[in-house]
C-alpha cells in the first residue's frame, strides 16, 4: 500500500504594474497568487495540487496539518481531513484551511492515478469527453489603456469561443451599457454572462436582470453576496435570467443550502476552493440530484485549470445523455496571469473554442520548474 513520504507547499505570486491593474465591482488589483502542494509517495511517485487564496495564509495551515498526512497511505484523505475538520470545528470552512485541503486532495489524486498509470478522471467518474468546450472570462473593470473593455471583447469575439463572461455591478446604467457593447462586438450567437460579484442587494439585482434581459444573457454569476440565501431563492424566482454561484462557497454543506433552496440554476463549485475533487464530486451529485447545471469555477492557475478539465471531463451529461440542453463548459481566464500560462512546461491546449484534456497519467502536466522558481514567494 503507497503511503505519503513527504508533501511540500510551494507559495506563488505574480505582480505587473499598478497602472494594468484589472478587477471587479468590489475592486481591483495588480497581482494573482495561489499555492502548490506537491506529494511524494514512499514509490517515489509525486502529484502536485493547487490552493486558492494568500499563499501565506495557506502556507501555515499546511504546517500545522502536514505532519498529519505523513506516513499515511495515499488513500486516507477522507480520514484525515474528518480528524482535521473535528479538530478545528470552531473555526468553521471557509478559510484557507479548506484551500490547503483542496491542493493536498488534488495533488494525492494526482500521485494515485500516476501510480496506476491512469488519469485522474478515470478515478472520479471516467472519461466522457477530452474536448472541454471552453468560455472566455473577460471584459474586466480597468484603467489600462492598452487593454481597453472594446479590446478584450474584440479579443473574445475573434476565438471560437462558446461565449464571454464579462464584469458589471457598478450601477444599472453601467450594467446596461457594458452588456449592450459586449453583445454588439460577440454578434447574436455566442453566450454572454455576466458576473456582479455579490456587489447587489436582492432588488438592485432584480432591476439589473430586467434590465439586460433583452440582450440575452445565459446566466448572472454572484449577483448577491454568499450567505444571502433567502435573497438568492426569491430573486431567482423572479428574475428573467437563470441565476449561479458557488465561487464563494465552501463544502458540501455551503452547496447544500444553495441546492436544497432552489437558489441557483447553475452551480460553480471551485476545486481548489472547496476541499478538492473529493468534495467537488459531492457537490456534483447533489446538482445532479436536484436537475440543476453544473459549471465548475475557476479562478487561479494552471493546475487548477488543469483539474477542472478532469473534473468536467468526468461529470456525465444530464439531464439526457444524447441531448443535454447546455454543454458543461469550463472558464477559461484571459486576464494577464503568468500563473496560468507559465507554470506548465507544455501549457494546456485550447483548439477551436475546446481546452484538450491533458494527455499523460494523472492530471497529465508537468510544472516547469525554473518558472516556479521565478514567482516563488514562499
């Protein structure tokens, strides 16, 4: 039985100059980090995860935890994680405690499927396709004149991207005016999402929705703030356009209010933000269970895209097989990142609007190690 010889935190971030700095209703900012985890088994098998958030904050919960996990077999994540969770239930889920549980996760479903010269999501559900159909998440708030809203939607329109996701939350003439230049440049076919941010209260949203309405928008994304629960359930009853969200919400029990309060039509969890592909498959099948959409969010690297494509690659059609109404698709970051397009030493592939799954057992990647050294932070 492979036990874990050794696991490691490797914390990164990518800062570029204060004047390309890009956001969202609640702000911007000119840097993106994260976390790695890297797992060696006592085979000499190593598997790498990603942790979401501040790479500090994650790097001491991985030193409390870490010597939890040594010695273990490879297969006892969801023990260890119960004596953890026991442990600390005071301090509830969602914090960058679930985000180092989430890199751990990854990174052992990683060494697992290597060790069986498999990829990971033949361990989660099987391979149902390796073509991701793929939407681009663009169209942010920024000063950068080099990177005006017109060229980042210009750049979305001229891919085969299924759709764009664009930014709005600063006011409903803003909103307005944002959706009516975005479907302008993306032409009647593509989809057109939208992302507040949980910037609105339950009426502004409302008012929001009827208002874009005509533009026809695929879905809004966090128009209210996370713990509005009662806000999402009776907005989404009301509002013209389907409702997601699940970027700030942790574990399964976070997506079970979500789910169980007919609060959303689409469901996003983040791998690297709610424990990993353990929890994400849980949330998945509570999705499943109640008819809903599943659209996993992503927000960070390149093993956190790379993750979700097996994640994805994993979760059958519903709510037919043969004739699903919507592809599952994957959000593809087009923000000025190098933690997406220089971890990799053979970045993922995007082809005709589709990231390729990975080739290669595993999450089927491979770190290049002098680009990690170059936005290593801790």
């Amino acid at each position: 039985m492979p036990s874990i010889r050794r696991l490691s935190f490797i914390g990164l971030e990518y800062v570029f100059a204060a004047d390309k700095a890009y956001g969202m209703s609640r702000g911007g900012g000119n840097r993106r980090n994260g976390g790695l985890v890297e797992v060696e088994t006592d085979q000499g098998v190593t598997g790498i995860g990603e942790a979401f958030g501040n790479p500090f904050v994650t790097r001491e919960y991985f030193r409390m935890i870490e010597p939890m996990f040594v010695g273990k077999s490879v297969f006892d994540f969801e023990h260890i994680e119960a004596r953890i969770r026991n442990s600390m239930y005071h301090l509830g889920v969602g914090n960058q405690l679930t985000a180092c549980l989430a890199a751990i996760n990854v990174a052992l479903f990683d060494a697992i499927a290597r060790g069986f010269g498999v990829r990971v999501c033949d361990l989660i559900g099987g391979c149902g396709t390796t073509r991701i159909p793929a939407y681009a998440s663009t169209g942010f708030f920024t000063d950068d004149p080099d990177r005006s809203f017109a060229h980042m939607l210009a750049e979305a329109a001229a891919h085969p991207y299924a759709g764009a996701k664009i930014k709005i939350g600063r006011g409903l003439r803003s909103d307005v005016e944002r959706v009516r230049q975005s479907r302008e440049a993306l032409g009647p076919d593509k989809l057109l999402l939208v992302d507040i941010n949980g910037a609105y209260t339950p009426d502004v949203a409302l008012d929001c929705a009827r208002a874009i309405e005509p533009f026809g928008i695929h879905w809004i994304e966090e128009p209210l703030p996370p713990g509005d629960l009662r806000g999402y359930a009776e907005l989404r009853a009301r509002s013209p356009i389907p409702i997601a969200a699940g970027e700030a919400h942790h574990t399964v029990r976070d997506f079970r209010a979500l789910i169980d309060g007919r609060c959303v039509d689409i469901v996003q969890p983040s791998v690297p933000g709610v424990g990993g592909l353990t929890e994400a498959r849980r949330i998945a099948t509570l999705a499943q269970a109640a008819n809903l959409r599943i659209a996993p969010h992503v927000w960070g690297g390149a093993v956190g895209l790379a993750t979700a494509c097996h994640l994805i690659a994993a979760l059958p059609p519903g709510p037919h097989t043969a004739h699903p109404p919507w592809p599952q698709m994957l959000e593809y970051d087009m923000s000025d990142n190098a933690l997406r397009t220089q971890l990799l030493k053979r970045p993922l592939t995007l082809e005709a609007g589709h990231i390729l799954l990975p080739e290669g057992p595993g999450l089927g990647i491979e770190l290049d190690p002098a680009a990690v050294d170059r936005y290593r932070v801790c």
